[in-house]
C-alpha cells in the first residue's frame, strides 16, 4: 500500500507543520512548467507539482465543466478520453492555460492548483489539532463559552467551534439546568443526531435501560456507539441535578495517547490502525429491542498522510474477535494493551465535575469519556450530533475542520 513508504515518524514531524501552514503564496510568484508524457510538472511557490492530464481536464472550471453558482461538475466524466493530452499549454499571469485538441481551453490560478496538489495535500493535516494531557490542557487556560453570549453572539460560537476542533472538547457553561435549554444549546451548534437513546436524552441510574450507564457504577474510559458503522460524531452532557459523591467525568484525549503508541510502538499502532474489529449492542428488555453492530479498525488514518481521524475504544462493547488468524490474535491483544497503558496514564486523565449549568461536548471520534462511580440521586441529559454538521458549521465560519 503506498502509504506504507513514509515513516510514521516522518508523518507526525509533517503534521505537525501542518498546523502552522496555509501561509498564503505571494501573488505573481513565477511558475515553470514542463509537459511530461504521463504528467505536467509544474514549480510553483517552491513546490514541485505533478498533475494528470485526466484530472487536469476534469477539474477545468470554466462555465462549459463547471458550475460555480451550486458548485457542482457539469462535465461528465465518463466522456473524456482517458489518453487525453493538452495540445498546448501556457502560463499566463496568475494562471496556467491549457489547450485541448477540439479547442476547450481550460484555465486553473496557480494557487488553486498549489492548494489542491497531492504534493501539498500529504504534508498537511486535514484538521489541525492540539493534543494534550491534562498539564497541556490546564495550562491552555481555555475559558468556557457563557450561555448568554454564546446563543446571541457569533464570534463567540466560532471562538467555541475553534476551541472544539483544536481540542476535541468544549464548554458552554451557565446554562439553565433543563432539557430544552440543553437542546437549545445544542441547536446552537448543529443538528441532533437522534438513537435508539432518543433524540434529547435524559437518564439517571434506574436500569431503565439494558446499559451500564444507567447504573451508579463507575465507567472505564470509551468513546460512545462504538457498534455505529459510524460513531456518533459528538456527545453532549449536562448533570441537571447530583445530589450525592462521585459521579466525577473523565476525558482523556484518545489521540494523544494512539500518538504517542506511534512513537513507542509503530508496528502496534500499524496493527490497530489495520485489524477491523466489531462492537456490538444488544438490547433486549420489555420495552427496547435492539441488535446493533459495527465494524472498524480501533484507530483509523487517512491513508495520504497518516492523520488519525476516528479511535473506537470500548471495552464493554467490543464484541467477539474473530478477524484474524490466532498468531495475530496474540500481536493485536498486545498492541490493545500497549494502547490501553497510553489512555490509562494518570497523567492524561482529565476530572471534571459536570455541575448544573455546564455543559460539555466532547468529540467522540477523539476524546474518550467515563465516570466515577457516585452514590444519591444523578440526573444527566444530553444528546448526540452529527458530525458532519458540526464540521459545516465550523467551515462556514472559516476554521479549517
Ligand atoms: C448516553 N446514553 C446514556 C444515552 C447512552 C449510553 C450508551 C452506552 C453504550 N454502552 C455506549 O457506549 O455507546
Ligand atoms: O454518567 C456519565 O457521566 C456518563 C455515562 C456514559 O458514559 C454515557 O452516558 O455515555
Ligand atoms: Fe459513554
């Protein structure tokens, strides 16, 4: 697989400038080219590119391939001559200009096509992050988002997303301790993801359900609806009422500790990022059957530049392991260990006591949650999100997530 031709080491050293990129090039840089038999090869803002003549022609945006008021191909694909090569190409000002044989000319910005180029995609990261341990995050020093301000202000709701997207965690605290306006709050943000849970959902320790987490007992860190084929994107809580001891939260960053696994053990992270494993649900009492199961490596990473986007920790749920063959049974129990020490790191853990009025979302695709177990009577409301609205809204305000 070709992503296996760059150390992981390599990558992380490449991800990490990636966080300070997006330096915008100077306007009317010079750009050269030369017209390969396979490829166009073009240096530009001192980045040597190489492009396919396929993809150049379908990424043309004039008005005939493109539409730029929907944003949307109008070029049919299927209809290219996969052999095509231009019949002339130039550069003119800011643009590179190529001529096809039967006369469509399509003409790219050279910071367009910088911006877009593999060779500037596999150095950086899709979404820029900060890792931490519970030091790195105290000592950030983060302020939580207050519920006034943050349903009537936009600057403060993408301060929160920002916060959110580098840290896979955020707080919006004074809020009043009910479920509509822990809806509200969540609304604020993006749209709910409703579950077998329900849509809002409210729940103390009564088994009303046939899940440990609605008991007292304390709950070893996990991302939630691990038996997802896709994971809830983002989990909400808010402790309406806990009138007892205990009941603390725990989060601990799942990708701090999968990277530092990188560093200590690459072939161990390899193993996770490749073993697809299931989770499952099962569920069957008077009043809620269900039968939920999902498939998927421990750590996933984008395969062009190694970035980790999703970890599925959760020991409850993890179903029967029957993948792979005996001997790697033994490698991967291993490397879940070696991940299992990374996440158990006191060091890593983050407590916080999740009162009346603060509310929590924490990125279940990154950051791992539990809780200590309590005693008297805990109410916790929440909900979950969808992801990909989430992102939206932070792109919107124009993070890069
Ligand atoms: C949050 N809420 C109480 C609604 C559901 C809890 C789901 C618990 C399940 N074991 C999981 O980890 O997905
Ligand atoms: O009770 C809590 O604090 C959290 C329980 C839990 O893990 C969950 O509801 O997903
Ligand atoms: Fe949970």
């Amino acid at each position: 697989m070709f992503w296996k031709l760059h150390k992981s080491a390599l990558r992380q050293a490449q991800l990490l400038r990636g966080v300070s990129r997006s330096t915008a090039l100077p306007r009317r840089a010079c750009a050269t080219f030369r017209a390969h038999e396979e490829c166009l090869e073009l240096h530009y803002g001192g980045t040597q590119m190489r492009f396919n003549y396929v993809w150049l022609r379908d990424h043309c945006l004039s008005a005939a391939s493109y539409n730029s008021k929907t944003n949307q191909r109008n070029l049919d694909t299927g209809s290219i001559d996969l052999t095509i090569r231009p019949e002339s190409t130039r550069v003119e000002g800011d643009h590179l200009v190529i001529t096809w044989p039967g006369g469509h000319m399509s003409k790219y910005s050279l910071s367009w096509l910088a911006e877009n180029s593999f060779e500037r995609k596999y150095q950086s990261a899709e979404q820029p992050r900060i890792l931490w341990n519970s030091d790195i995050y105290r000592n950030a020093t983060i302020t939580s988002s207050k519920w006034d301000t943050f349903m009537s202000c936009d600057d403060e709701l993408k301060k929160f997303l920002q916060n959110y997207l580098l840290y896979g965690i955020a707080f919006v605290d004074d809020v009043p301790a009910t479920v509509e306006a822990t809806e509200a709050v969540t609304q604020r943000v993006s749209l709910i993801r409703e579950t077998t849970y329900g849509r809002m959902w409210c729940f103390t320790s009564d088994f009303s359900r046939g899940d440990t987490a609605y008991s007292q007992l304390a709950l070893d860190r996990h991302t939630d609806t691990s038996y997802f084929q896709e994971p809830c994107g983002i989990q909400v809580f808010h402790c309406l009422k806990h009138e007892g001891t205990g009941g603390r939260t725990l989060l601990v960053d799942g990708f701090y500790a999968a990277e530092k696994l990188r560093e200590r053990s690459p072939e161990s992270f390899e193993l996770l990022a490749q073993v697809p494993i299931k989770h499952e649900y099962i569920e069957n009492t008077d009043r809620h059957q269900n039968h939920i199961t999902g498939i998927g490596p421990v750590l996933n990473v984008y395969p062009w530049n190694n970035e980790m986007y999703l970890i599925r920790y959760n020991n409850y749920d993890r179903s029967v392991l029957n993948t792979i063959p005996h001997d790697v049974v033994q490698r991967w129990y291993a490397a879940h260990r070696e991940l299992t020490t990374e996440l158990r790191r006191p060091e890593n853990e983050l407590w916080v006591k999740l009162t009346p009025g603060k509310v929590v979302f924490i990125d279940n695709w990154r950051v791992l949650h539990g809780r200590e177990s309590f005693t008297g009577s805990r109410q916790l409301c929440g909900c979950y999100l969808t992801r990909d609205d989430v992102l939206s809204a932070a792109r919107c305000f124009g993070l890069q997530a």
